[in-house]
C-alpha cells in the first residue's frame, strides 16, 4: 500500500493525504504492518512537506485466528 502525507490546507486532494497514525489507528488489529519504504520530497505544487510510504501488510495471527 502507497500513502502520501502532506499538509491537506496547502493542496487539494486527489491524492489525499493520509497520515501514518491514521494507516496504523485503522488497520493495525487485523493487518500486520511493516513500512518498506519512507521518502520525503517536496513538490512544485506548493506544498511544504510531502511524504511518500510504502507499505508491506500481511494477515496479523490475531485476524486469522492463528
């Protein structure tokens, strides 16, 4: 999974941004999460900040009853 996360006053959306704690607050219980990769790049857009993370998610042990 692919996440941008970027000041959401200074850009509209699409893509939208999407934090982090959000990614982890919303899947955590039922996915493992391991973030592969974290770049921080600034765009020609305007915007101050731009994160880009990708992640690997598997099936947590808890979700799959194992």
């Amino acid at each position: 999974m692919v996440t941008l996360d970027y000041e959401q006053a200074q850009m509209e959306g699409p893509p939208f941004a999407v934090a982090d704690r959000e990614v982890r607050a919303l899947l955590e219980g039922d996915w493992a999460l391991q973030m592969l990769e974290g770049n921080a790049w600034f765009l020609q857009r305007g915007l101050s900040r731009l994160e880009e993370h990708v992640y690997r998610l598997s099936r947590s042990s808890a979700a799959s009853g194992g």
